[in-house]
C-alpha cells in the first residue's frame, strides 16, 4: 500500500463488486464519511476509474464491506478493468474535495471577505451580502455553534460590520478571549441599554403583540393597551380618545392629556400602569364584571413588569440616546442578557431591544452596517413579528446570525430568511431531516457524523453544501 497525501490517506482502486454490494452500498458510504474517507471518480481521456480514499488505519472499512472484490488494487496500476464503483448518492463532491467553485472562490478571494473555516487548505469565506443576508447556525448541543458564532462575530468588523451579540447564557466574553479578541464591549445589568416599548416608526401592532405574547394577553387586553401607548407615542388625541371612548364611553379632553404629559415626562412602565389603573378606577362601576376582571389582569400583568427589578430596563418610547451604546469602538459589543433572570423578562428586552435597532436602522441613525448575533434564536423568532422584521432588515443595514440548537422549534427554515445555512452535527433525526433538506444535502446521516467545529455551509446560489472546518484562532483575512 502507497501514501500518498500527507494525512496519511490512501487512495484504492475496487476491482469490482457484486450485488450484495448495492445492498449495503449506502451504509458503506456512510461509514466511509465517518472515518473521514471519501469516493473519488476520476477519468483520464474518457477512461474513468473509481477510487476509495480513505486514512491508511482504517483500512478495514473497505476490506470487511461485503460484495466488494477483495482484489483492491492501487491506483498505481494503470488497467481499466472491472466495474465503476457506484458513487454516493448525490454528496460526491462534499468531502472537502475542492471543487471548481471553492477553488474558483479561493482564486478570487478578496478581502471584502472573512475566512469562517478552511475544507482541506481552501478557505471558505463570507462576504458583506451573506452577512446582510443573514445565517442560521444549527447544531446539537455541544457541537460547537457558539465557538462559530463568536468567529463570525470577531471577524464581522473587517467588512464594516459592528457585532452586536445578545448573550442568551453569558458565555461570549470567553469565547471572544479565546479567539484571541480584546477588543469588545460587555454591557450588562443594571448598566444594559433601556428598550423602548414603541418607536414611531414601527407599527403599534407589532410593539403591542410582543407585549400580548410574552405576557398572554387577550386582544381585549391589547386594545386597552393600545390606546394608552397610542397616546404616549403618536399623541394622536383623537385616535387615542376614539379607542379610550369604546372602552369608556366618557373619555374627556382633559384626561387624554393629562393621561398623554404624564407618560411623556415620566416614559416607565409604572406611569403606564399608573394612568391605566387610574382611568379604571374611575369608570369601573360603569363596567360588567367580567369587563373589570379583564382590565384587573392587564395592570396584573403590567406590574408583573413594573414591580420587578427589570422595570428601568424598559420605557415606553424611545428618546434615540440608545444608540450611542451600540456604536463604542469598533469591536463586538455584548449584551449579558443572562442577568436578566427572568425568561420572560429576558425575552420581552431581546425582543425591544431588535424591535429598537431596526428602528433606529430604518431612521437611519446607525453609522455602521449590524451583525446581531442572537442565540437561542427560537426564543425569539417564534414571535412572527420578528421574524418579519428579519425579512425586512437586510435594506437597512443589518445582518443577523441566529444560533439554535433546536431547528424544529423554528417556524419556518426558509431559504427566504436565511441565506446561508451553517449545520454543526445534528443527533436528532427529526431535526437532521429538517437540515439536510434547507441545505441540499441528500443523507441526512452526515449531519450526524460531525465533530466539534466541523461544518457544512450551504451558501446562497450552490446546492449542495461545502464541509469545512470553522477555523478559531486562524486570522480572519488571509
Ligand atoms: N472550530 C472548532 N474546532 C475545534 N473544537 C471546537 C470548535 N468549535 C467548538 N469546539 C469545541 O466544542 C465544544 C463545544 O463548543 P460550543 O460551546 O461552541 O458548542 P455549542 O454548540 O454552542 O453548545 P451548546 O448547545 O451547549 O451551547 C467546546 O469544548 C469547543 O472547544
Ligand atoms: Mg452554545
């Protein structure tokens, strides 16, 4: 037996197989990805030989797969004899086995590029487009998803990105260390940046149904809110007075503006449900008492908010100064939400806190292009809005990654919303079935096969996925 690459790979030429061979050929091929081996198909003036190349201590593969004919001969010998070996259905090309677009990519590498891994030495990149166009990066726990996340992050600022990492677990002042960044921002309690519960140019529905998910309130409930947040952001008196009317039916001029100065000077939770205790306390006999319970369980609600220790975390719209804490140098820039303790809470400020930055975005009062790294990402995509305004983000400047451990618990995987797919070993089949389809890969199993740090990466405009190895501590620009 020859070596012949540096790994220590060999490289075989099967004389022939029968047909017990067909019947475990995808097993055989599974187990070859496994250990790291690969078919190749090579054809020289129209004659074509397969070969298996695989690492020289794992030699047995081939030997103890049964209908293959044990005459295994070298690719040294020149004859073209016995039967083509089957190729792998459809992922031929995937072993880092540098096809013509990774090469053609690596050729005309430039440096409006980052280096995210390497497939043998041909590096795979992102550019400002994938960024803006935003990734998921999927994997069981443990696989490495955050390690991946945090390069892209650290690497972001090199094409004019400002990374902006919502820490779900607090982990990512580590990570950036370990990949050798010093450079970065950690924000967190009591010092995180208020969110806003409404901004003037986003819809109040959507400032309202995050409000009515995390806090399960009924569309009542949310109507009753709405009018008193209309009141504090648009200072729409009449729209304000017609909703507050339907509720009250005696809403005067004079409260709409007392109701609308003292949300304006005071712009907390508490003021909200201050002014919305007060009005119910005035007409309550003239409401049923189911009426009563309702609006009872809205300021039940409310206070849960205003009474916690979280509640300067939020005001009810935003005064714009919340920007200078997201354009302080140029490194990433961390948002510990794990102090947040309360999961509920947690996500109610993640949720502001995007809902704020793609408002900011769309008024244009960010300088720099936005990577928002978010993990645990269902957490807050199951919230539709959300992910509408991911859809919509990419004009205004601002990429997201999302990390999730879980693809299921996502709503939709769609290609529409994320353009580049990155896939950490999966364990679950059902979530593996899931991947492999958004990333074009035909055998699921794969998936399973990873190890910490190694990927596939479906990139817009190619089917099916490069393998790469997310290189850490490599620089980011060749
Ligand atoms: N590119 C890599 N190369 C080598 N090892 C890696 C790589 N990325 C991660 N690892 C190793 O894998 C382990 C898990 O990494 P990480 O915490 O990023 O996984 P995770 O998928 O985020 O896990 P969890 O779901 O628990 O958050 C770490 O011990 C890390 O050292
Ligand atoms: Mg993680």
């Amino acid at each position: 037996m020859r070596l012949l690459r540096p790994q220590h790979h060999i490289r075989i030429r099967v004389s022939g197989f029968n047909d017990s061979f067909i019947d475990i050929m995808d097993a055989f091929y599974r187990l070859l990805a496994s250990v790291k081996g690969r078919y190749i198909l090579e054809c020289k003036s129209g004659n074509c030989s397969s070969f298996i190349e695989l690492p020289s201590q794992e030699y047995q593969v081939l030997v103890a797969a049964p209908g293959l004919i044990s005459t295994i001969k070298l690719d040294t010998e020149t004859s073209a004899e016995g039967r083509l070996l089957p190729p792998p259905r459809g992922n031929e090309l995937l072993w880092c086995l540098p096809s013509d677009t990774q090469y053609r990519q690596h050729r005309n590498y430039t440096r409006n590029e980052i280096v995210v891994g390497y497939c043998n030495d041909i590096a795979v990149t992102l550019d400002e487009n994938a960024l803006l166009r935003h990734l998921l990066i999927v994997g069981s726990t443990g696989s490495g998803k955050s390690h991946t996340a945090a390069r892209i992050a650290a690497c972001a600022h090199n094409l004019g990105f400002q990374s902006i990492i919502l820490d779900w677990h607090g982990e990512y002042e580590y990570l950036l260390r370990s990949q050798g960044i010093r450079d970065y921002v950690i924000l967190s309690y009591p010092n995180l940046p208020p969110v806003a519960l409404t901004a003037s140019n986003i819809p109040l529905e959507v400032s309202i149904s995050v409000l009515e998910r995390t806090l399960e309130l009924s569309q009542f409930q949310s109507s009753i809110l709405a009018a008193f947040l209309i009141l504090s952001t648009t200072q729409d008196a009449n729209l304000a007075k017609g909703l507050l009317n339907s509720l009250t039916n005696h809403i005067n001029s004079n409260e709409l503006s007392d109701i609308a100065s003292i949300l304006d000077q005071g712009n907390t939770i508490s003021d909200l449900v201050y002014v919305i205790a007060k009005i119910f306390n005035k007409y309550r006999d003239e409401f049923s008492r189911a009426e009563q319970e309702i609006w009872l369980a809205l300021i039940r609600r409310l206070n849960l908010l205003a009474a916690s220790r979280y509640a300067s975390l939020f005001i009810i719209k935003d005064s714009g100064y919340v920007t200078d804490y997201f354009l302080r140098g140029t490194g990433p820039i961390v948002i510990r939400l794990n102090d947040i303790l309360s999961l509920r809470i947690r996500k109610l400020y993640a949720i502001y806190l995007i809902n704020m930055l793609y408002s900011q975005a769309i008024s244009n009062r960010l300088s720099k292009k936005l990577l928002v790294v978010i993990e645990e990402g269902h957490n807050i995509l199951d919230n539709g809005t959300i992910s509408e305004l991911v859809a919509e983000t990419r004009k205004y400047g601002i990429g997201f990654l999302v990390v999730v451990h879980t693809p299921r618990l996502l709503p939709e995987l769609s290609e529409a919303n994320f353009n580049t797919i990155i896939a950490h070993r999966i364990t679950s089949i059902n979530d593996r079935i899931i991947v492999a389809r958004a990333i074009g890969l035909d055998d699921d199993y794969l998936l399973a096969q990873l190890e910490p740090g190694d990927v596939f990466i479906r990139k817009p405009g190619t089917k099916t996925p490069f393998l790469a190895k997310i290189a850490l501590e490599k620089p980011c620009l060749i």
